[in-house]
C-alpha cells in the first residue's frame, strides 16, 4: 500500500520561496485589496497626525514599532515588510512587498525610494501566462538610501552603508560602503 500524501502548496507559499506563483489567486487579491485600502487611508490623512498614522502603519506592517512613513505610501502586503527601531521613509516610497522586505534599525529613506522584490520571467511564453516571482530583500542596520534610487529583487545592503540619490541596485553591497550610480557600485569604503 503506497502511503504517499500530496502536499498542497499555497500560492502565498510559492511567492514566499521565490518560486512561480499567480498573484491573481483569491487570497492574495484579498490580502492585496486590504492593504490598498490601508494605504488610502493612510496617505487620505493629513500631514502631522502622528499618531492616526502610527495607529495605520502599525495594522498595515503587523508590528508594535513606531516609525514614521510620509505619505504618499504603497506597498502590496504590508505584511511582508520588517522593519527595525527608528525607521524614516520620506515621500513617495513604494515597496513590492511580495517577498520578505527586512529592513534594520536607524534606517532612512530619501524621498521617491523604490524597493521591489516582485520581478517576472525573462522568457515571453512564461511571462505573458501570467507568472510571477519574488525575492528577498535585506537592508542592514544604519543604512541610508537616497532619494529616487531603487533596490531591486533579492538585494542584500550591508549594515552602515549608503546609498547615493538616483541608484540603482542591481547587485548586494557590503557593510560599510557609500555605493551610487545606475548600476550601483561602491565608490569608497566608510
């Protein structure tokens, strides 16, 4: 008698390993529809209200920690993104959340800053059929990202380095650095 079990994999699953997943899927749609209107409500508030925003950011992150994140923001979940002590993201910031977004303590965002870990396949039948994926993205304790850059899928960003305006990261930089440019690239050791 074979005793093999199927193992259900949820899409939310998939997502989370980096893996091929539909982002169309009820659950997602529903957890993505939640936090859309989270997001409203927290950028529909206006400026200085300190703590109706905390009270929005703290449902939207799941988390106890106050920080403060200017408005406009977005994000997909909401419940992917880990943020440290003493977190600072000016206007404009948008994370794709898909995957774990793990962010350090001390850690501030210029204005306009992008962090997706969403990304689609390169080969055309695979992309036009829907499919998705999704990586991690870490970012170190006392780490300062300038204004208009953009951290790409699967990015780690070591601890106490920075991140010169208008970059593009396209690959991991290490603690302790100042990195800029468009692909980013460590320009000095700090």
């Amino acid at each position: 008698m074979n005793n093999t079990h199927a193992i259900f994999i949820t899409e939310k699953e998939k997502m989370l390993r980096g893996e091929y997943y539909n982002a169309f899927e009820k659950s997602l749609l529903k957890d993505r529809k939640k936090a859309q209107k989270l997001c409203k409500k927290l950028n529909d508030i206006p400026d200085g209200s300190h703590k109706k925003r905390l009270k929005i950011l703290q449902k939207l992150l799941q988390t106890k920690k106050d920080i403060w994140i200017e408005s406009p923001f977005r994000c997909d979940y909401g419940y992917n993104i880990m943020i440290g002590d003493n977190f600072y993201a000016n206007f404009g910031c948008v994370i794709l959340d898909c995957n774990l977004v793990k962010i350090g303590n001390n850690v501030q965002l210029g204005p306009n800053v992008q962090i997706y870990t969403a990304t689609h396949p390169i080969h055309i039948k695979e992309r036009i059929s829907g499919k998705e994926m999704a990586y991690p993205i870490t970012i170190g304790d006392n780490v300062w990202i300038g204004g208009s850059s953009i951290i790409l899928p699967g990015i780690t960003i070591g601890n106490n380095s920075v991140i010169g305006a208008g970059s593009v990261v396209t690959k991991n930089i290490p603690n302790h650095v100042v990195a800029v440019g468009n692909p980013c690239r460590v320009i000095k050791q700090i």
